[in-house]
C-alpha cells in the first residue's frame, strides 16, 4: 500500500512539474483515483495528503483539490513557465543570421502565452547534449525545443519521451518515436540543387557530406533528394556518395578529395550544407581547383556567408524564421493540450541561384 500511494502522490507531482496540470486546476478525487489505480480511497487520500505537505495542492471543502500557484518555484525561475531550446552549437559561436532568425521566432512566439526561454548548448558535442536532455524533467521546464546533433535512437530523448515530457524536434526528426517536429523538405531541396546541375549540362555529380547520412534524418534525406534528381534524369548514381571531415583540411588533404574528384570527371557537387560547400571551395582554391570554371558547387541553408564566398554559392533556402515560429506553436500547443504527440510540421525551400554554378557542354 505504501507503495501505490507513493506513486500515486509522484504521478501527480510530474503531471504538476511537467505543467500538465496548471495553478488552480482541479485534480481528481479520491474516488476518482481509487478507480484510475485501483486502490482503496484510504490510499488515494494518503497521496493527496502527501501533495498537500510538500505544497503542491489547497482543498477547498466541498470542491475537492487544486494545484497551488508557486510563488517560487525551486527550479524554475518564471511562473509562467520556462521551456528550454537545446542548440548543438557552442555559446560563444558567432550566430548565422538564419539560427538567430531562428531562436527570435521561437521567443516571440512562447512570450506571447507567458512562457520564457532558456537557451542550453551542446557544443557540437553528443555527450554533453544528452547531459543537458538528462537534467530537463528535474530541471522544471514545461517542454523544450531541442535541435538534435545525431537522429538516430537516443536513449535520453526516450527517458523524457516515456515520461511523456512535452517536447519538439527542430530542424531534424528523432527515428522510431512520435515526436512532432518542425523541419524543412530536404528531398525536395537537394533534389532542386542536383536537377539545377543536371539542367546546367552535368552529369558526374558528387554528393558531399561532413557526416555519414545514418546518423541524421536530414543529411538522409538529402542525400536521398540527391538520388531521385539522378535517377530521374537516368544517371548513373554508383559509387559517387563521398563523405569527409570538411572541417579539419589536413583529412581533406590526406584523403585527396580534389585528385579523386579529377580522376573520376566530376563536374559538378550538392553539399549537404553551406558551410561543406564554402569549406570546399575556399580549401580547392588553395589547391588551384577554381569554382566555377573547373567545377560548379551547390550549398544548403542560404546562410549569410553565400553572398561573402567567393564566387557567391548557390544554394537552397529554408526560412529558419519560419521554422522557429512553427516550432514554437507545436510546444505550445502539446504543453496546453496535455499531448505529446502532433502532426509534424514540414516547410518548402527554394533555390538561390548564385555564380558558384554555370552550364557545361558535354563531351559527346
């Protein structure tokens, strides 16, 4: 008996934190939970007597029981809430205009029902993102935004999924849990910047990613855009997935990346993003491999830089803008509806098209 009233008592507790259950609302009797547990009424009251000594609930005599407004609440330093936006970048990192555009939308729109944010950063680092997911529920927050490093099974997303903790994917969707998500069309984005190649008269085209493509949903998708502009126009797609560490150019160099793309006649390149293609082409300038006259380049983002890279990349464009906004409303509305799960949400993209590419005449 100990036991069940216990649970009882921190089942509603949770629901209290979570903000599933708000200031003044009323939660169920003492009838109403011997029915939902199965218990004796005598357990069911022990619970609600445990709430009522931590100062969790008021009873109103004839009315039932309430949850009690916190005047100060031990984690969290807002009563209205705070929901926290998990970033995998690092604090001090100089912020594209687009992220920012991001992070602006996502505050204007939780402000507007009395929520704050708090913003919490990865590092670009898997480990200390778990961390950060690990420390969510206890921390108080009443949902979270959280733009994952890595989509593929994430043994911290499930704790706080299991505890059916409000929360919403950005940018990247988490694989086999049914989380709602704000993302953009990558198929149909890497498929617009291969089909500008193939229109411009390329057909050796590489794919270029700084990650492998398992371990994220839109690096995937991308890469599988990328497939679907290929095979439509018949062209052969065997051995032309390349990945590599853009970010290191001592990997660039030892892996030889500009004398594999020369042996193999490749023209043109989709990079997984702006930053793989602007690293690219600074790093094949260095190493007299001159865009676009020996080669044409298409990014992903439309990222400040592409305008400052020289030649200015082509690219598609997603509104990070749009992106937060939307992100924003799904939390919301899962943290007022007491759900966990939405339809997700998924916005076009453009092409931008820029000097990084230009047409080709093929050899007959």
């Amino acid at each position: 008996m100990e036991i069940l009233y216990k649970k009882i008592a921190q089942d509603i507790k949770e629901h209290i934190q979570s903000g599933r259950l708000k200031p003044d609302e009323k939660i169920p009797t003492e009838n109403e939970l011997s029915m939902d547990y199965g218990v004796s009424r005598i357990t069911s009251k022990k619970a609600l007597n445990i709430l009522q000594e931590e100062g969790l609930i008021y009873r109103v005599r004839g009315s039932g029981s309430f949850v009690k407004k916190q005047k100060h609440p031990q984690h969290s330093p807002y009563e209205q809430g705070t929901i926290a936006v998990v970033l995998p970048f690092k604090e001090d990192d100089t912020y594209h205009g687009t992220t920012l555009s991001a992070i602006h939308s996502i505050s204007k729109q939780v402000m507007k029902k009395g929520y704050h944010t708090t913003l919490l950063f990865s590092d670009h680092d898997t480990h200390k993102q778990n961390e950060i997911l690990d420390k969510l529920y206890d921390d108080n927050y009443v949902g979270a935004i959280i733009y994952p490093i890595k989509t593929s099974y994430n043994e911290s997303i499930y704790r706080l999924y299991a505890k059916h903790f409000p929360m919403v994917m950005m940018s990247n969707a988490i694989d086999r849990l049914d989380i709602p998500s704000a993302t953009v069309d990558n198929v149909q984005g890497s498929y617009l910047a291969t089909k500008h190649l193939i229109n411009q008269g390329h057909h050796h085209i590489l794919f270029l990613s700084y990650q492998h493509a398992e371990d994220n949903n839109s690096i995937s998708d991308r890469y599988l855009g990328y497939l679907h502009a290929l095979h439509e126009a018949d062209i052969a797609s065997n051995n032309i997935l390349y990945f590599t560490d853009l970010h290191a150019e001592d990997q660039l160099n030892s892996k030889g990346l500009i004398s594999i793309i020369r042996e193999k006649g490749f023209t043109g390149i989709v990079c997984v993003n702006d930053e793989t293609a602007s690293a690219f082409i600074r790093y094949g300038r260095q190493h007299d491999f001159i865009c676009p006259k020996e080669y044409s380049i298409v990014g992903f983002d439309n990222l400040s830089l592409c305008q400052h890279t020289y030649p200015p990349l082509t690219t598609i464009q997603q509104d990070y803008g749009k992106l937060g906004e939307k992100a924003a409303d799904l939390l919301i509305e899962c943290i007022e509806r007491g759900v966990t799960s939405l339809p997700s949400c998924v916005l076009e993209v453009t092409l931008v098209e820029r000097e990084s590419t230009q047409s080709i005449v093929q050899d007959e």
